[in-house]
C-alpha cells in the first residue's frame, strides 16, 4: 500500500455540486447504517470509462467513517484524515489548529502540549494535539459560561 501524506495541504472546500452529491450519499449510507443488520458492506465501484467494475467489502467502522467525511463534505467543510498515531510537524500542528507556528511554538514550549524533538525540528503527536484543543475548547466553553452568567446577574442580558 502507497504511504500518503500525514495532512494533505491542498484540501479545497467543496462546491456546490460535491456538497450536493455528499449530502444524498450522507442520506443513502445513513439509511444503511441504521438497519442494525449489517457489520460490513458490499460496494460496485463503476468508471465512467465503462471498464469492468469492480467489488470490495467495506468493514463497518470505515463506513461510519465515510458517514462522518461525507456530513463535514455536505456542510461544506472541507475534510483531511489523518492517523491518529501520526506526528506532525509544527507547521502542520498549527494549520489543523488553525493557528500561526509561532503561536504553536508558544505552546509547545511552554509545555501546554507535549512534543519531541528529532534534530532541531519539533514533532506533535495528532493525539497530544487534540487533547489539547478538547482541554481548550472546555476551558473556553466555561469561560463564555462565565460571562454569560456575570452579565445575566449585572441585567446585561438583552
């Protein structure tokens, strides 16, 4: 099997006809994956070249998996996969956080998540990276909860 890339940095958010396309897919594979009855998928792929088609068998947990890319492809996000044991680059770290290196690099060494060095390049755990942005994300979520109910008790609340 081809390795492919960690992160592929030409993701492109779908058009109109993709999210179209993605969105009945969603509804056809949603519908499928509601019987209970089965654990794997038979799928025909077809060209348009009108070569043969072809079969494979699909396990259950990659077709939840294309269930969840295709709900993020129908909402027009566009959509990478990654393993979940993969290093990334600083750089990378911080495209997937939405953040600037620098800002990463911050983090990094202030010790807010975990990394190692190979050389003088560092290297981030996707898991590591995504504990931190779920710690974050519930900090945030608490903070906003906060002033929520700070205003709300000063009569602010409109």
């Amino acid at each position: 099997m081809a390795s492919a890339p960690v992160l592929d940095h030409r993701l492109a958010v779908p058009d109109d006809d993709t999210v179209a396309k993605a969105a009945e897919a969603v509804d056809i594979l949603g519908r499928f994956l509601r019987d209970p009855a089965p654990l794997t998928a038979t799928t025909l792929l077809l060209t348009a070249k009108g070569e043969d088609p072809t079969t494979i068998e699909l396990p259950a947990p990659a077709l939840h998996l294309l269930a969840d890319i295709l709900v993020q492809i129908a909402n027009g996000h566009a959509v990478t996969v990654a393993p979940v044991h993969a290093e990334l680059t600083t750089q990378q770290a911080a495209d997937l956080m939405n953040v600037s290196r620098p800002y990463l690099v911050g983090l990094l060494e202030a010790r807010k998540i975990p990394h190692r060095r190979v050389g003088n390049r560092r290297r981030v755990l996707l898991t590591d990276l995504l504990e931190y942005k779920r710690r974050d994300d519930t900090d945030r979520l608490a903070v906003a909860s906060e002033l929520a109910a700070e205003a709300q008790r000063l009569g602010f609340d409109y």
